[in-house]
C-alpha cells in the first residue's frame, strides 16, 4: 500500500510538471517559473541516480595528484611575470572562507611546497610527467563535463594538448588581473574618491557586495562555455555561472559555521583533520561545478530535463532509417561540392539530438563509409566514390556490421532455420528497390534551403519540440 501511495505521488507530480504549458494557457512568467521547476526536477533526478557525486569522488583522486604539478606551473609563469607573490593570498582568499584557519595552514604548505618546486632545472622525463598529470586532470575533467552535455566525442589530441595548455597559462594572468582591481578597490584612494560622490559610500558597499559575486558568475560561465566539447550558448552558461556562484556561497556559510568552527570531527580525525577537510572541500566545490554546468545543460535543452541524458529506446527500423538519414545529408553535401558537414551543423539542421548523430556518424565510420577531416571543428567526408553506391549495400553492411567482430550465427538448428528465412526475406524485397543509389535517391527528392534552416535551428531551442 506504502509503495502504491509512493508511486501515485509521483504520477501527480509528474503529471504537474511535465504538462502542456499550450494546453494549460500558461503566461511568460508562469512558462519560466514551469521550466525552473522542470530544471530543479532534473537536478534532483540526476542527483539520486548517483553519477554527479560519482564522477566528483574521482575528480578528487585526480585533484590530489594533480594539484601540486598544476600550481608548479601556473607559480612559474607568474614568477616569470614576477607576480608571484599573488598566488598565495589567491590561495589563501580560496580556502579561508571555508577551511578557517585551517585554510591559512594548508596555503603555507602548498605555497612553500610549490615554491622549492624549480620548473627550469628539471629534467626532459620529470618535466614530461609534470606536464602529462596536468593534461590527464584536465582531460578528467573534460570528460565529466562532456557526459553531462551528453558529448561523446572528446577534443582531438593536437587540440587538446594547445587548449589545456593554453588554459593553464591564461589562468595566471586572469588571477593577476582579478588582485589588481581587487587591490586597487580596496586602496584608501579609491575609497576616500567614492566617498566625497553623492551616495559613494552606499555604491560601494553594493559594488563592494556585487562585484565578486558577477567576476565569480562570468568566471564560471567562461568555464562552463570552454570544457565541454560543444557549442554552449552564453545565456545558458551565464545561468549555470550564477547558481554556482549562490552554491558556492552557501557552501561556504555552511563550512563556516558547522564543519570548520567547534567541530566534532577535529577531535576524531585529529592531526588528519586538515586532509579530510580539504578532500570534502574539493568534493563539494566539483559537485557545485557539475550542478552549475547541469543548469547550463538544461536550460539550453529543456526537452532533456524530461528524459534525461539516458538515450532514448528508438526502434530497430528507426536507428537504421536515422543512421541512412546523416549517410544521404553526407553524400549530397558531397555531390554538391559544398563544404562538408559538422556536427553541430547537422545538429541543428535535423534537430536531432547530439548523442543519436554522434552514434550514426560513429557507425558509419566503422562501416568504412565516411571519414573525419583534420579540420576544426570536425567535418565528415565520403570514403570512397558515392555516385554507384546502393543504399541497400549500406543497409545490409549497417546490420552485419559487429563492433566486436563476434560471428555468433549459425549456432543451432532453429537459428540456421532463421538465418534462411531471413535471407530469402531480404532479397525477395530487395528486388525492386533494391538498386538504387544514393545519386537517385537525391534526384526525387526535393530540394530544401539546408543554409537558411541551420541558422535559424542555431539560434533556438534545438530540442524545444524533441520528444
């Protein structure tokens, strides 16, 4: 009875929020409120499933080994700016509102840890493992971002190695920026400026309140934007910025007043206290990270607040008449002598879902029927000559196709039976349709303004009316 109660419960609430807002005659106001609730939906879902906080923990374990190498090099580069002296009080701004005095502790260790750290006498293999811990961490985590955006195609190796890179050696210089102007803020020049202004004094303490919270926003935002293997658009990502930067607060709040002050756990752990403290401190911190880029996720695809990123259970028929759908659009790209199909082209063109093109184009490639470019961002091409090639050819070499290379057939009588029959099936309805190539296919069908459809598509809601 308990279980039936449960469950009429969660029809109800399903039923509230995943109704028609045509049918129910909702107002703007009233769409945006329905759509925050299907968002917090989603996140709650996400959460309870366990990923999220799974995909953390290991974000921690690459964090501890990497934390140490990253800061090397970021303390480098800011030494060779002669800044350096910025990174503890970073450090040290970072962790304090969280860890307490604890934070000041473990900023003296990794600062004079990172400083006795000498980049420019190590050797070609230790400076190579540095390097390579720092691009594995980065890769961790551009991995975790692309599950949530439901990407399955990572950056390519030359690409990954420049942009990681790159983002390691920016990321000095924005902190560099970011203590000037807090520096110059808080300057009694400033101060004593803004207070002979009519109303100086409220505007800066609104500015004083306001400014950290919007450069921690954009912060996100940009990483929210940059990790994930995908176009993500601004709004989205300014979105995910803003309610990581009200999670991040909170946790904060929270450390401050019931983990790090009077604590139990200090007594327990003892000297172990500062480790453990710092371990649920980066846990948390990629868990708020994730919640953030989930937000994102969600709000540029409010279709997959519904489903989620499991994929949708499609029919034999459907995932052959799909996959046959992106072959065409490639060859008919390629007869044109157009510039070859993206990704994100194709996505906003058949308004598909990334996760069903990716699986497409990935069998096709397997089949030896398109190739990628060395282009970015990556464009697919023909294997071979398209002008003579049947589109049952393709057909029937998509359902013999097995990753593993596996033959299980032929196993017993009744399957031989089978195999037979199916045989038969198939050239008795290949008799008439049969030969036909993709060049004739093309030829009755009508054409359509593809560059018209993909910039419109790209500007909205790509999945507003996916099931």
């Amino acid at each position: 009875m308990r279980v039936r109660s449960i469950q009429d419960i969660r029809t109800i609430i399903d039923s509230f929020i995943w109704q028609d807002d045509d049918a129910a005659g909702f107002n703007q106001w009233q769409r945006a409120g329905m759509k925050t609730l299907r968002i917090i939906y989603a996140i709650i879902r996400d959460m309870t499933e366990g990923q999220l906080s799974l995909r953390a923990m290991s974000l921690v374990y690459y964090t501890v080994i990497a934390i140490v190498p990253m800061l090397a090099l970021t303390f480098s580069v800011l030494k060779g700016l002669g800044v350096h002296n910025s990174l503890e009080p970073f450090l040290l701004g970072t962790l304090e509102p969280f860890l307490g005095e604890y934070g000041a502790q473990i900023t003296n260790n990794v600062v004079s840890f990172v400083d006795n750290v000498r980049v420019d006498v190590l050797s070609v293999v230790s400076l190579g493992v540095l390097l390579y811990t720092v691009l594995t961490m980065m890769q961790k985590i551009e991995f975790t971002f692309n599950y949530i955006w439901s990407v399955s195609q990572p950056r390519s190796l030359a690409n990954r190695v420049s942009e990681y890179l790159f983002a390691v050696i920016v990321s000095p210089l924005l902190i560099l920026i970011s203590v000037g102007i807090a520096s110059y803020v808080n300057t009694n020049f400033f101060v004593r400026y803004l207070e002979t202004v009519t109303f100086g004094e409220h505007f800066l303490r609104v500015m004083a309140e306001i400014m950290p919270l919007l450069f921690m926003s954009l912060a996100f935002a940009l990483a929210f934007s940059f990790i994930p293997n995908t176009r993500v658009k601004f709004s989205s990502a300014l979105l995910g910025g803003v309610v990581t930067t009200i999670a991040w607060k909170t946790m904060g709040w929270v450390f401050q007043n019931f983990i790090t002050v009077n604590s139990a756990n200090a007594v327990i752990y003892a000297a172990f206290f500062a480790v453990i403290l710092v371990m649920l401190f980066i846990y948390l911190g990629w868990l708020m990270l994730m919640i953030g880029s989930s937000v994102a996720f969600y709000h540029q695809y409010p279709s997959k607040a519904r489903s989620g990123r499991k994929p949708l259970g499609l029919s034999q028929q459907t995932k052959e008449e799909l996959t046959l759908t992106i072959a065409m659009l490639v060859v008919k790209r390629f007869r044109k002598n157009q510039p070859p199909w993206t990704l994100e082209e194709l996505h906003a063109y058949t308004r598909l879902p990334p996760p069903m093109i990716e699986a497409a184009l990935s069998l096709l490639i397997s089949i030896n029927f398109i190739r990628t470019t060395d282009d970015q961002p990556r464009s697919y091409l023909p294997v071979n000559s398209v002008e003579s090639v049947r589109i049952n050819d393709i057909r029937h070499r998509l359902r013999e196709y097995a990753p593993d290379g596996r033959d299980i057939r032929h196993r017993c009588q009744e399957q031989r039976a089978m195999h037979m029959f199916l045989d038969e099936f198939h050239k008795e309805s290949d008799t008439e349709f049969g030969q036909m190539t993709f060049a004739e296919l093309l030829k009755e069908t009508p054409s359509t303004a593809e560059g018209k459809a993909i910039k419109e598509n790209l500007d909205i809601d790509l999945h507003k009316d996916t099931p």
